[in-house]
C-alpha cells in the first residue's frame, strides 16, 4: 500500500467492497421478494418483526469483522507481522465464541420476544420459525458477516467480493427452491439465508489457511486471547451500535406502525426498510472500501492519505445517495411493485413511505464513512457519538410526532433526526481533522 497512490487504491478496494455489501444486502431483499410475491402482507409483516433481533446478529459479525481488520490493518502498517497474524485468528475464535452465546442466551426465548415486538397471531408463527433457524445458527450469520471483511483486510478485494456473490446467488437459488417449489414460506427463507452464509463463512475463513493467503493462519494463531478479544469488541464496537441503534429504532417504528396503522403499513415498512438497507449497504461498502487504506495509513503516519481518501469516500457517498433518493422519488410505485403485485392498499401506503421515510437517506452515507473513518484511526469514542447519536436525536422525535400526525409523523422521524445528526457529525468531523494536518510532501504514486 505504501507505494500506491490514493485513487488507485480507493477504487480498488471501495468497488468490490460496494459490490460485496450490495450482495450481501440481497440476502434479505431476495428473500423479501419471494416472500412479498408468494406468502404476501402477512409474511414480508413477520419478517420485519424479527430484523430487531436477528439485526443484532448481523451487527455483531460486522463488530467482530470491523475491529478485526482495523486492528491488524494497523499492525502491518506498522510493520507488526506476526501481531497482526495473532489478531486475525482472535477474530474468527470470537466468531465462534459469539454465535454460540446468542444461540444459548436468545433461542430459549424466540417467541417471548416475538411477542415483545407486537406480533399477533397472523404472524407470530411465520415470526418464530424464521427466527428459530437464525438465531440456532447464528454463527454462520456472524461468520458470514465477519469473513469478507477479513478477506479484503488481507489485500484480497476481489476475492471478497466474488466469495459473498457466490452467497448470494446460491441464496436465490434455495430462496425459489425453498419458497416456490417446496412451499416451505418463511421458514424456507430462514433455511435458504442459514446455507448461504455458510458456504460464505467457510470459504472465507478457509482462505486463511490456504497457501494464497497474504497473511496466512495456522491453528496456533486461533486464540483464546481476552486482551485482543476486548480490543476487537472495543475497536468495532460502533458497527454494533449502528445496528443496534437499527434494531431498536425498527422495534419502535413497528410498535407505532401498527398502534397508527395497520399490518399492511408494517408491511410497507418492510418494502422501504429493504430499499433504504441497499443504500445503506453501499454505504457501508465505501467504508469498508477506505477502512484498510485509512489504517495502514494511520499505522504509517500518512495524514495526506488519509484526507485525501476520506473525502474522496465522502464524494462517492453522497452522490450515490442523492442519485438514489432522486430515482426512488421518480418510481416508487415501480419499486413497491417488485415486492407485492397483488395489494393495492400496500402499494399505495408504501410509495407514501418511500417518498417521507428516505427524503434525507443521502445523509446516512455521510454519516457511516465518518464513523468508520473514526474507527479506522481506533478513535472508538467519536464513532461511538456519532452512532449513538441518531438514538439520542431521533427518540424525541418518534415519541412526539406520531401523536400530531399519525403515521405520517413516523415516516417523519428519521429524515429530520439525519438532518440534526449530520451537522453534529461534520463538527466532529471537521474538529478531528484540524489536529490531523495532510502531510506537505507529494504523495507516493
């Protein structure tokens, strides 16, 4: 990396890092589709109620794989081999660790949770079953999220990015296997997710002790290590937060959803959830994308690197953003459509979505590269402020303006809360930067 220049090395990493989570990302819209088209409102109802559950799942695996790759990516720019051979196998020991804690604490308590979340009797079996295989395997889920990362920390981008893309179109395989042909509805999709990540899981970790890995692993480098443990919780911990911020938030807007409306505008809900997750998922690939070229950078000293691809991961976030909300508010009824052919009254009240509920959703690519960026240096605390922040600004609102508006002020809440949170995060931002001052000196080409 030393010798590469900034725009070389964004590209090559942020193109199969946006592929990669876009993929990645299809893991829940497929099976949206196939569940909104075959089982219908009730089925795509089931699922959002348990995304707050199973989204801590996924969070925990980006944590795992965020802080696992920030850290090692510093120790080799620190020239720090072996070290960062160490924290790599840490990582995957924890993936296990992980896994086996959610099925042991979350599984027993499936359908009390389920009924937490407000789900009635229409629902509260497809909910179950879908949640019972998820959490069961949770590990593949956590492994699947996890081992890309890894992969691409390991200056393997490409590889990355085909490993998930194969995930991905063996999950729509088994979706249409699972859903249309063996009509086994939402308990299909769970089983058909559960395999995909499998196979993406273990041939991620696999590389690693491979011969063609950079960084190759042997069974010693698997660690039960509690310090590197805590660094990698620690260093991730954001990625967490962000989607446990998620899961809360989606928790509450189902609860209001069907307080001001009905199971057909939590249905809706769940059509808008899977649109704005696509963005958010390239988001969430340019920052994974600047991730190993900020830290080596950071491992380095290189300030003017560092500048120079955190504003560049800003320019590309932004304008995917607003090209996004442009297209969504151009053909809502066409997006709406893909999901549910048959519903007039879930087509009209998702396109009312789609236009409130993602007016500012531009803002959260700035918002996900700013705390990544933060957590690439291991400034764990400003990432933390800034995730936490949306819970923070965003509660408030959801608790006064559904009252004045019914369920236009849901949609509401999380525009307006964007808008608050990224002007506190460009304070931050910018505040940071003035003690990081680019290097005088060309950069290396």
């Amino acid at each position: 990396m030393a010798n590469q220049s900034v725009n070389r090395m964004f590209w090559r990493y942020t193109i199969p890092a946006i592929v990669g989570m876009l993929v990645n990302g299809l893991y829940s819209t497929i099976d949206g589709i196939f569940i909104g088209q075959v089982v219908g409102t009730e089925g795509l109802a089931a699922i959002n109620l348990i995304w707050p559950i199973y989204g801590l799942v996924v969070g925990a695996g980006l944590m795992i794989g965020m802080g696992s790759s920030a850290l090692s990516s510093i120790a080799r720019g620190e020239g720090a081999t072996e070290k960062a051979r160490i924290i790599m196998g840490s990582g995957i020991v924890l993936v296990f660790l992980t896994g086996l804690l959610f099925a042991v604490l979350v599984l027993p308590f499936t359908e009390t949770l389920i009924v937490l979340m407000g789900a009635s009797e229409a629902v509260l079996t497809m909910a179950q079953n879908y949640l019972f295989y998820v959490i069961a395997f949770a590990v593949l889920s956590i492994g699947g999220a996890a081992a890309p990362m890894l992969v691409r920390n390991d200056e393997r981008p490409q590889l990355a990015t085909i490993i998930m893309s194969v995930g991905a179109i063996l999950n729509i395989v088994l979706d249409y296997l699972f859903i249309v042909v063996w009509e086994q509805g939402v308990s299909g999709a769970a089983i058909a997710t559960v395999i995909a990540q499998a196979v993406t899981m273990i041939w991620g970790f696999g590389y690693f002790f491979s011969n063609k890995a950079n960084l190759q692993l042997s069974l010693k480098d698997l660690r039960f290590n509690l310090r590197l443990f805590k660094g990698i919780l620690t260093t991730g911990l954001p990625s967490f937060i962000m989607f446990a911020y998620m899961s809360f938030v989606l928790a509450v807007h189902n609860s209001l959803f069907l307080i001001y409306g009905s199971v057909t505008t939590l249905a809706a809900f769940t059509i808008v959830g899977y649109v704005q997750a696509m963005y958010y998922m390239t988001a969430e690939g340019i920052a994974n994308g600047i991730q190993p070229i900020v830290s080596y950078s950071h491992g380095a000293g290189n300030n003017r690197n560092i500048h120079a691809t955190l504003w560049l991961g800003m320019k590309v976030a932004l304008g995917i953003g607003l090209a996004t909300v442009a297209f969504i508010n151009l053909f809502p009824e066409t997006i709406a459509y893909v999901f549910n052919s048959d519903d007039p009254q879930l087509l009209k009240e998702t396109t009312l979505g789609l236009h409130l509920h993602l007016m500012t959703m531009f803002l959260d690519g700035f918002i996900v590269v700013a705390a990544a960026y933060f957590q690439s240096v291991a400034k764990t605390k400003a990432a933390t402020i800034i995730t936490m922040g949306n819970i923070l600004i965003q509660a408030p609102l959801l608790i006064t303006l559904p009252p004045l508006f019914g369920v236009t002020g849901v949609w509401l809440a999380l525009p307006i809360s964007n808008i608050f949170l990224a002007a506190a995060t460009l304070w931050i931002l910018l505040k940071d930067l003035k003690s990081r001052p680019a290097q005088k000196e060309p950069d290396q080409a």
